[in-house]
C-alpha cells in the first residue's frame, strides 16, 4: 500500500521533508557563526494551508503552438530563504546568534519528533482497521 497518495501523508511528508531543510539551514547558520559578514539564513515558514494550496495548483497544458507559455516562480517552499533583520550583529557583520540558532534547532527536532509520532499513529490505525476486516 503506497500512503503518499493519501493528503494527510503526503502533508506529513511535506512538512517532514521542510524540518529537515529547516535543520541544514540552521546547521550552516552555526557552522558559520564566526564567518565575517555572514548573514544567518531561515526558510519560510511551513503551513498546511500553503502546503494545501500548493498541491491544488493546475498546470497549464498548451494545446496550440500560439499559446504564450505560464509564468511560476522557482523554487517551491522549501527554496525559499529570507534574510532576517537580527537586532544583534557582531562587529565583523556576522548575525548569527547562537543561542537563537540553538533554540530554533530543538523547536526543530522536537516538530520532527511530533509528525513522526502522528504518522506512526496514522499507520497503526490503518493497520488495526485492515486486520479487523472494516
């Protein structure tokens, strides 16, 4: 049985997968926390609604050689990274607060730790009712 069909799945997939990207930002963010003038990274922040909305986009299929083609940004939600205005930067130019960076990273893993909590909870329910044949 494929579940990554099933949207609460796939959602748990997709919020899974932007945890992980979030932990490698994070991750550059302290390897480079004495890097003159580097600036610390995040992504966006995930919500299901985005996610949703995301997933329900159409892709326009041109049936004539007249038709113009579509515009769609790069990247999808896990590309996009914004730069965040710290109110703490050091005098070489460095933003990255470790102690920030150290918080945001066990926010992270504990987030982790709850959706693979849920999505082991979701297989065991489907497996009960498989085998009590409703």
């Amino acid at each position: 049985m494929n579940l990554d069909n099933l949207g609460l799945f796939k959602l748990m997939s997709r919020k899974m997968g932007w945890l992980t990207e979030r932990q490698n930002v994070i991750a550059a963010n302290i390897a480079n926390a004495d890097t003159p003038d580097y600036k610390g990274r995040d992504l966006k922040p995930f919500t299901f609604r985005d996610a949703l909305s995301d997933s329900r986009r159409l892709q326009p299929a041109a049936t004539n050689a007249s038709h113009l083609q579509g515009t769609r940004g790069t990247g999808g939600l896990n590309q996009e990274q914004r730069q965040r205005n710290p109110y703490e930067t050091a005098p070489d130019g460095n933003n990255v607060v470790l102690e920030e960076q150290m918080l945001k990273q066990g926010q992270t893993g504990m987030d982790y730790q709850t959706i693979t909590n849920l999505y082991k909870k979701q297989v065991n329910l489907i497996r009960s009712s498989i085998r009590s044949g409703g």
